[in-house]
C-alpha cells in the first residue's frame, strides 16, 4: 500500500490546482463582464440611446452591487477561514 502522507498530499495538490484554475476562470468571467458593460454604456449614452438598454446597464450594475455585498462578503469569508496545513 502507498503511504498516507502520500496520499493526503496528492488530494490537497489536486484541491490547490482545481481552486487556482477556479480562480483564474472567474478572474476571466469578471474582465469579460466588465467589457460587457463598457460596451453597453457606450452605446446607451450616444445620442440614440434607448430607454432598454440604460435599463439594463442599471440592472446589471445593481445586480452586481447585491452580489457583491452579499456573496463575496460570504466567500471572503470562507476563503480567509481556509489555511493550508505546514
């Protein structure tokens, strides 16, 4: 049989590699969602802006505010309580 520590080190390298590939997606996720929004804004405040589209620039911008205060506050948390054993 393998030895234990062995193991348990080949579980919590695979954890570390999955969380930085996370990280890296959702670091991904949020500069093409600010794009996103960049684009948006520039073409609801030209001149031909119609009312649908400022309404849906307000609607994301409140939208990522909530989720901000209340999702990212929760995984601050649990990302702070986690510490890699020595």
């Amino acid at each position: 049989m393998a030895d234990p520590r062995i193991r348990q080190i080949k579980i919590k390298t695979g954890v570390v590699k999955r969380l930085i590939k996370e990280k890296v997606m959702y670091v991904k996720e949020t500069k093409q969602q600010e794009e996103k929004i960049e684009r948006l804004k520039a073409e609801a405040f030209n001149e031909e802006a119609d009312s649908e589209a400022k309404y849906v620039i307000k609607k994301q911008e409140t939208e990522e505010d909530l989720a901000e205060a209340e999702e990212y506050k929760e995984a601050r948390t649990v990302l702070d309580s986690v510490k890699l054993e020595g």
